[in-house]
C-alpha cells in the first residue's frame, strides 16, 4: 500500500487496508458486502411491479393523466410496455 494512502481514500476503505502499523488494520482483511439481501431484492421488485401506472393490476389514474400530460412520450412507451393500446389514452 501507498504511505499516506488513508488521507486520500475514503473511510468505507479503511477496513480493506493491510497497511503495517495502520491504526485500521489489526492483521484481519474485512470486506464489505455490497450484495442486496433477499428483502431488499424483494423491495425492488414490488417497487418495479408498480412503477407503471398503466399496469392493468394496478392502475394510478393520477400519475397516468399526470404523465400524459408532462411527457406523452414516456408515457407512450409505458403504455406500449403494458401491452396496450396508446389510441385508448388519446396519444398517436
């Protein structure tokens, strides 16, 4: 490791120097697990499921006119992802 490297890199590093005489190291390499766990990737997935307000489960009326209204582009292309038809929404 490079001397003086703990003033330039960032606390989350710390633990993953091996630095002799580092106050951070005491002879153990401690990584840090960036993975999500099983109830974060279950979040995402409810969070992504109901991210398209023209979903056919689960509509949000307000967030359909809302996006409609300030990007009909963006809006075309959720339609489309759902599998519908834009016409039904008054888009081309």
């Amino acid at each position: 490791m490079i001397p003086g490297a703990n003033s330039i890199l960032p606390p989350t590093f710390a633990p993953l120097l091996n630095e002799p005489g580092s106050s951070s190291s005491k002879g153990k390499g401690e990584f840090i697990n960036n993975t999500p766990s099983k109830s974060q990737t279950l979040r995402q997935s409810a969070l992504s499921d109901s991210a398209n307000p023209f979903n056919l489960e689960k509509p949000n009326l307000k967030l359909q006119a809302e996006m409609i209204e300030r990007n009909p582009v963006m809006a075309r292309r959720m339609i489309l992802a759902e599998g519908r038809d834009p016409k039904l929404f008054g888009l081309a």
